[in-house]
C-alpha cells in the first residue's frame, strides 16, 4: 500500500511499510470567497522540487503550515499503536497552537480566531523524496475571523505572497487528475501543480470540506486590485522579429550556431528591459517578448518631473544599448527602433478577475489609451508621416510620444535643455478607433 490514512478509528495493527521519517505538519486552511462565488482555500507554492526526478519537475501546492520532525529512535514504528506513541510523545513538547498564532502573524493577519479542526495521520511515498515512505501527522486549524485590515494581505493583489485560491465546490471543472508513477497514486492538479495529499483528502471528504468551508471570509472585489493614478508607459521595438530573423540567418560565428546568437540577442533586449525597469524602482509591470507595459502610482512616485526625467535617462541608455546591438546587423533597413508612450491616467492593477485571476494585469480606459498612443506612433513611423512642425518621422529611429494629460501636467519647463531627448513636433495620430494629437520626441543614443 503506498497511500493511507490513520484516524481516530484505525485499530492498532502493523504497518506494511515502516516509515522512514514522521513529521507532525500543523497546517492553516484559510478559506475566503467572493460572493457569488463558492468557498475557495488559499494555497502557497513552499518548495521548486529537489531534483525527484518525477517527468513534470513541479512541486505541490499546499496550504500555510509548520513541520516538526519526530523523533523515532534506532529504528522507524512498525505498528500504529507505535506510530502514535511517538507522535504523542513529540506532540508532547510543542506548543501548535502558540506556533500557528505566529504563523498567522507572520502572514501579515492580526487579532484573529483560529479554531482546530481535526487530525489524521498519511503514510505514503514522501512529495520530495519518493524513494522513501514517510508518515505525517497533520494537525488541521482554520481561520474564522481576522481583523478586516488585514484582509489584503489574504488576497495577495499583487502575488506577491504567491497564493492562489482552489475552489471547494465538488467538481470543480480546475482539478484534474493524473496518476502519479513516482507517488504510485493518483493526483489532483490545480493549475498545472499537482496538490499535497492531504488537501486532496479534505476535498475527497464530503464532511471535512463542508466544515472547512464553513469557516469562510468574504473577500470584496477591491482588496483584489487597487485603484491607481499615475504615469502609465507602454513600450515597443520596431523590427525586433526582422532583427531575429536576420541573427538566425546571418549572424554566424565559429563556435556559435544561428540558435544560441538569436536567443543571445532577445536576452540581451530582456536584460535592458529589467535592468531599467529596475532601477527605476518599477514595481507594476507587465512584459510581452519586445515590449512592456508599467505604471508608476503618484501614491508612490510623487515627483513626476523626475520620473519622467529619470525614466529618459534610462531609456537614453537602453538606446545606446539597442546602437551596440544594431553595429552587428549590416543591413541598415533591418536594425532596430523603439517606440515609447507616456500617458497619466487613473487605472486598476492586480488580480482584475478577482478570485479566479492568477497573474496580476491592468484594466482601465488609461491602460487602453496608453496602448493606442504607442500603435498610433508606430503607424505614423511605418508611414513615415510627417509631424507638424517637424520632419517625417523614419521607422528605425527611437521615438517617446507623450500625451496631452501628461504633457499639461508637466508644465512649461520640461524637459530641461540638457535633457535626453529632443523634441521633433506635433503629430495628429490614430489607431483603431483612437483619434489625437500628442508631442512627439526623440531619444538620442548616449
């Protein structure tokens, strides 16, 4: 037998496989919802696998827990009644309640009521080390109420806790089972991992799921993204694909083939992008390949003259950049552009679909605009259109086009003359059913 529960009821009797290691997990089963939506348990990701050698190479997702080792002596139990008697005697001299109080204050909730559910004890092939068979003692407590301050720090709007939110209802049309060679049972998998069994014998337990979805704490849409006002910029190469095309085909050197001078090439574009982005202190970011889009809140970045001023200088460097990478590309006509939009606008981020989102995005008319700006200038660069006041524009050059909003809001004396940009003039734009007039400027390479 490679899977099995002990409870309240097993009689004592001796163990098929004495286990080689026990561990007495006490978990955090925190359930929330957001109306109309059924009960949902928060699970965490705790640990990449350790080199298991399983063929999917991923961990389980698990609820909040604390994990105390037991000691077994010179050699493992062979019978539950001595499973239990070593469980006891470790049980013995902890303190689980005090220790899942810190846990929780950990998780960033305070004045809260934890109410213990219930034990059980598996023995089965162990997540990370499946050539071994281990016995856990878990040791089931729930939150039932929390200060509601501390409600966001549940509904992680950010990710950056990491967690996601499995539903409780039976049949849930996210769990899909496999069976797992390595474990020699069969697994539930919840968006793309596979669960720690005994989340999966909580669901399987009509009884179990009902009480511990009981206990739920509604979640209100808000604490799922916030609402924001802020500079908003949108990103994108002109001719990146060309650009990889022409490292594949023509860019060979002794010792390199076509594949690893392309894939160098488009991670030296990502490695700009990150370096940048970093240093600008960019903590709202969404990357696609050759292009992003990020916002900086003003709750935040209160001094836009000099973001805006900043976020040129680092552009002027990913320009220069972009020039060291061009000098390898003979052919002038398949270099590399930039285009760049900024905007101010009110706009939402976080998980937008609320419960069921699992990667944070923005939503908002700005976002929308901020996106338009950008294609509006890449038509405009495509065309070669000319600006009023200025020259056409040409399409491997690199160009910043800034909105109306922000252009007002920045006031008379930006940029400063010694700025990194230039200003080129006016250009009447559009892009789908997006119509405007915005300032066009024009980076220069540091």
């Amino acid at each position: 037998m490679t899977y099995e529960i002990i409870d309240s009821g097993t009689p004592d009797r001796r163990l098929e496989t004495p286990p080689a290691q026990v561990w007495v997990i006490c978990t955090l089963e925190i359930t929330v919802h957001q109306a109309p939506a059924h009960p949902h348990l928060l699970v965490t990701y705790p640990s990449y696998p350790l080199g298991t050698g399983a063929a999917h190479d991923e961990g389980y997702w698990a609820t909040p827990f604390l994990a105390y080792p037991v000691n077994v002596g010179y050699s493992p139990p062979t019978t539950v009644k001595s499973l239990r008697r070593h469980i006891d005697n470790t049980v013995a001299t902890l303190d689980p309640d005090g220790d899942i109080n810190q846990l929780a204050d950990l998780l960033g909730l305070r004045d809260i009521t934890v109410d213990r559910l219930g034990e059980f004890i598996e023995i089965k092939m162990s997540p990370r080390s499946p050539d071994l068979v281990k016995a856990f003692k878990i040791i089931r407590y729930t939150l039932s109420a929390v200060d509601d301050a501390c409600l966001r720090n549940i509904a992680d709007p950010d990710l950056r806790r990491g967690y996601a939110f499995l539903p409780l209802d039976p049949g849930s049309d996210f769990l899909h089972e496999r069976y797992s060679q390595a474990h020699r049972r069969h697994e539930q998998w919840f968006l793309g991992k596979p669960l720690m069994s005994h989340i999966q014998h909580v669901l399987a337990t009509p009884g179990l799921r009902a009480t511990l979805a009981s206990s739920s704490i509604s979640l209100s849409r808000e604490l799922f993204a916030r609402t924001e006002s802020g500079l908003l910029v949108a990103v994108d190469l002109a001719g990146y694909g060309t650009a990889l095309k022409y490292a594949r085909e023509q860019m060979h050197s002794f010792g390199s083939d076509a594949k690893s001078i392309q894939a160098a090439f488009r991670k030296s574009i990502g490695t700009y992008f990150d370096r940048m982005l970093g240093q600008l202190g960019a903590m709202q970011v969404q990357t696609a390949g050759d292009g992003f889009v990020a916002a900086f809140p003003a709750r935040v970045f209160g001094d836009l003259d000099r973001l805006v001023a900043d976020l040129l200088a680092q552009w002027r460097l990913f320009v220069g950049g972009i020039a060291v990478l061009n000098k390898e590309i003979r052919e002038e006509g398949l270099r590399v552009g930039s285009r760049m939009a900024l905007h101010f606008g009110e706009y939402e981020y976080g998980r937008i679909g609320g419960i069921n989102s699992y990667v944070p995005a923005f939503d908002g008319a700005s976002i929308v605009e901020v996106a338009r700006l950008e294609q509006g200038l890449a038509i405009a660069m495509r065309a070669a259109k000319a600006v009023e006041e200025g020259p056409a524009l040409q399409a491997k050059r690199h160009y910043v086009i800034v909105s109306r909003e922000l252009r007002d809001r920045l006031g008379e004396h930006w940029p400063a003359a010694d700025g990194p940009a230039d200003r080129v003039g006016v250009l009447d734009l559009e892009a789908k059913e997006f119509r405007d007039r915005a300032e066009v400027w024009e980076v220069r390479s540091s």
